[in-house]
C-alpha cells in the first residue's frame, strides 16, 4: 500500500464529452479556473488538454495552452503542470473495403510538432503514449510509432520535463522499458496505467495487477479507471502501491444522475485515500519525490 499519495486531476480531455456536462471546461479560462479549483481541493497535479472555446472541439492551438499555463502559475495556490503530448497522432481509416484514402479526423504531424506547446509551455510533466492501438470508436487508431516515440521522448528529455508514460496495455510498458534502457528517457520513470480504455487493457484486476506487477520497483505509478470505475481504481491504485488520477477526462458522474465538478470528484478520491489510511501530499513533495523542476514558459 502507498501511504503517500498524490492525487492528479485530468481537468478536461480530448474525447467528444463537452456537449454531455454542463462542466466540462472548454475556453482557456474555464479549464485553467477547473484546474485551480481541483487545486484547491487536493489535487497535487493538474493534467490539461485544450480545446476551441466556441465549439469545444479539442485542439492543439499554442495560443490556448500558453494561456491555460499561464492562468494557472499566476493562481494563489500551488499545483504540478502536466500538460497533454498525445494529439497530432491519429489516423481515421476508411471502410473496411477501402481503408484509403485517410476518413476525416485523421491529424498526423510531427515529433516536433506535437510538443511544441511543451517547448513554449514547459511544463513540469508531458504525457507519452508508449504505443499504438485501435482507440475506442470505429476505425480510429492512436499512432505512436517507435521512431516517433524515440523523437519525442529525446526531446522531452532534453528540455528537462518529465515524461508521463501512458501505458494502456502490456506491451506499452515493455517499450517504455526499452526506451529507458536506450537512453531515451531517463530512470526512474514516472507511468500512468490506463485501465478499461477501449480496446486497451480491460479494467478487472487481474490485468490490473498484470499491468503493476510489470512496472520497475523504483518507478512511480499512478493509474485510473473509466467512468463508474473510477473511484474503485483510486482505492485500487493505493492498495497497489501507486497513485490515483480523477477528473473529468475519464468520468463525467459524482453519482448515479448526479454531474461532477472536478473539485467534487479530487474531494471523492481524497475521502477514500485518507479512510485507506493514507495521506494526500501535495505539489512540493511531488516535485521532490519526481525530480521535477518548476519553470517559467519560454517567451513567445
């Protein structure tokens, strides 16, 4: 069991929940003030995607994580920047009987260009999604081929912000693997286990302990579930010995019919944590304990 656990806030994410939740967070002010209040409610990390203030659509405009970033630091309260790396790197196939040409919603850059709002933004954390896999809805795939996963993850390494390994399957922790024994990343890493994502690892516990079982002892680990399971995952992950993620990234409900803030789902997870027996700790011990440095964004 962890005994000193961070919680982290996945404030708004990239899936098509802005029209179902009246608190899904779209322009930059609403996410970097969802993020704060998530702050303030316990969450040591805030973890932010963005999205196209009038129509919600996520997107991967510099202008809007430069401001979300900037709101943030400029908060009373303290908090780890984690910012997401994972868009640019999808492909959208066409029918089964003509794969090609590419369907609409297929957006596929560069390494560079995936983190250069991590460049500008410098976060203290960006996420990698150490591999490819058939994502959740019809013939979609999140692309993340070695070579790109070597490129970006040099370049994180180089500018001194660490990576978030999202792990959503085995053989994604196999490969993080080999990207720290290549030099890529540097040791210890910190994962993010990623339970019940279509079509990745299912969220039952044998996989889940697979998933653990797999990690290096001197890693860090944090991990979540899917809607009604996430608050079951945030008991899990502690008893594992890991950390726990919440928000409105992974699951819209407080409870049955009842629509959650992210402020109200950090105070669910910190409930649990500290009836387990467990303490929260906060963002300095999480810099300490990751190597994190804080640092002001590039100028533009």
């Amino acid at each position: 069991m962890n005994r000193d656990v961070f919680i982290t806030c996945a404030v708004t994410g990239s899936g098509g929940t802005q029209d179902r939740s009246p608190h899904v967070p779209r322009s930059p002010a609403e996410i970097a003030a969802s993020a704060i209040d998530a702050a303030r409610a316990g969450a040591a990390v805030v973890h932010c995607h963005v999205r196209d203030p009038d129509s919600g659509a996520p997107s991967r405009r510099l202008d809007l994580y430069r401001e979300v970033t900037d709101r943030i630091r400029a908060a009373e309260i303290d908090v780890v920047l984690n910012l997401t790396a994972g868009m640019g790197g999808d492909i959208v196939f066409g029918g089964p009987d003509a794969p090609l040409p590419l369907a609409d919603g297929t957006d596929m850059i560069g390494a560079e260009a995936r983190v250069a709002h991590v460049a500008q933004c410098l976060p203290e954390i960006c996420t990698l999604d150490c591999g490819t896999m058939n994502f959740a809805e019809a013939d979609y795939v999140m692309t993340n081929t070695p070579g790109m996963l070597q490129a970006m993850g040099r370049r994180m390494t180089e500018l001194g912000v660490k990576p978030e390994i999202e792990a959503f399957d085995t053989g994604h922790l196999w490969y993080a693997k080999q990207l720290v024994r290549d030099g890529v990343l540097d040791a210890p890493a910190l994962v993010q286990l990623c339970m019940g994502v279509p079509w990745g690892a299912p969220d039952d516990l044998n996989t889940f302990m697979a998933m653990v079982n797999n990690v290096p002892d001197d890693w860090s680990f944090s991990a979540f579930g899917l809607g009604r399971n996430q608050m079951p995952y945030v008991a899990a992950s502690v008893l594992a010995g890991g950390n726990v993620r919440v928000g409105l990234e992974d699951n819209l409900m407080l409870d049955r019919g009842v629509m959650a803030t992210n402020a109200q789902l950090v105070e669910r997870a910190v409930g649990i944590i500290e009836n387990l027996g467990a303490r929260v700790i906060g963002p300095g011990e999480v810099r300490d304990r990751l190597g994190l440095v804080k640092r002001a964004p590039v100028s533009a």
